[in-house]
C-alpha cells in the first residue's frame, strides 16, 4: 500500500468468526473512524492510512463475530449453489481446464457419479 501508493487497497479475511477475538479486536480498532485516519505500523513504523482500505470479511457464523465490529460491517448473505448449479460449473471447469490435451476419453469416463461424488462427499 505504502509501496505502490495504492489509496484504496482490498483486503479479504476469510473465515473472520474462527479468528480469536483478540484479532477480532484489532479489527475493530482499524475500523474505527476516529482512530484509523492516523493508524501507525508499529513493524515498519510508517504511517498507512487505513481509513482507505476496503476490508472484506467472509463469515460461515456472523452471529459469533463482536457485535460492535458487526456494527461498522455492511452484511451480504450469499445462498450456496444448488447441485445442479455446481454440476454445472464442474463440467465447464472441466472442459476448460483439459482443453487441448488429447484425452476426452478420459473426460468421457468422468461420470455424473463420480461427479456427484466429488462435490458431496457421498
């Protein structure tokens, strides 16, 4: 961010309830709008406005997420994809992904079964 002077840089934190609520914590602070116009990175010692980072945070659970950092969030829930959606989007990433090599025959053999083995574990 410093380096390239990018002003708006994304940072994505996956899975944010499992982190421990120290970490938690942190974020809130960054959050804070009174504090994070002058947050200084105690490590490189430079100041890194990151008032103007864009914090992406992805929850199976929000619900155990500190409710003061659910406050400063603007939630978006996303519904998984059907069977059928991810049926679809294997075969496509299958096709793609061996296109070009000589081995439809094997892409043949690869069968809804074996297809709806892979994406339920069953």
């Amino acid at each position: 961010m410093v380096k390239h002077k990018d002003r708006a840089p994304i940072i994505l934190l996956d899975e944010f309830e499992k982190c421990d609520k120290s970490v938690q914590q942190v974020l809130g602070n960054l959050t804070d709008k009174t504090l994070n116009k002058k947050f200084k990175d105690v490590f490189f010692d430079l100041p890194v406005p990151i008032n103007e980072v864009i914090f992406f945070c992805t929850a199976n659970y929000p619900e155990q997420i500190e409710p003061f950092i659910m406050s400063r969030l603007s939630p978006v829930q996303i519904q998984p994809l059907s069977f059928n959606e991810r049926m679809l989007i294997m075969e496509d990433l299958i096709n793609y992904n061996f296109r070009g090599y000589k081995i439809k025959h094997l892409i043949s053999k690869f069968t809804d079964e074996l297809k709806k083995k892979c994406l339920t574990w069953e």
